[in-house]
C-alpha cells in the first residue's frame, strides 16, 4: 500500500493540540511482504498487516498482539482514509513523495 502521511484527522478521539502535533511528522508505511512501520512524534510501532481490498479490512499485528478493533482502510489515489470501529471519524493520509 505504500508510504503515507497524516495530513487531517476528524477523530472524536482525539484532541486538537494531540491533531496538530500529529498531523505531518506521523507517517505509515505498508511494504509489500507484509510489515508496517508508523511513526508519530517520539513514538513509533512496528509490526505487520494483512488487507483485505474486497471488504477493506485491515488487520495488524504488534508484539504479537492482533488488534482486537475493525479498522477499515481505503485507498483512493493519493488518499488513504483510516477508520476505527469504536472511534468515530477517520484519519486521512496522502500519499508520501519520498
């Protein structure tokens, strides 16, 4: 899926000094043998993913760990939108150039 960066985020979660500080330096990527690197601030996390591009569902994987909450991704273009199923709104990413 490519390398990515927050760019708007309308997450009820989420405050808006936590969205400001958030929004450019927090970056994802997705390689294509299944890993995830994402970036945010001082803190990072790395694991690995499978995608379903018929239903859109994204599972990931940390320490071992799967993620117990449906999260949906969906790519159009440059524009990655990321939602959680227990928060509402979404987190936007486009597409990085480097």
């Amino acid at each position: 899926m490519g390398k990515w960066i927050l760019s708007d985020a309308d997450n009820t979660g989420m405050g808006e000094d936590d969205k400001k500080e958030l929004i450019g330096p927090a970056r994802i990527e997705f390689t294509a043998d299944g890993k995830y690197i994402f970036h945010a601030k001082e803190n990072g996390e790395t694991g690995t993913y499978t995608y379903n591009e018929k239903t859109k569902i994204l599972i990931t994987i940390t320490n071992g760990k799967s993620s117990d909450e449906k999260v949906t991704a969906e790519v159009a273009g440059n524009k990655l939108t990321v939602t959680q199923e227990k928060q509402k709104g979404a987190m936007i990413f486009k597409r990085a150039t480097e």
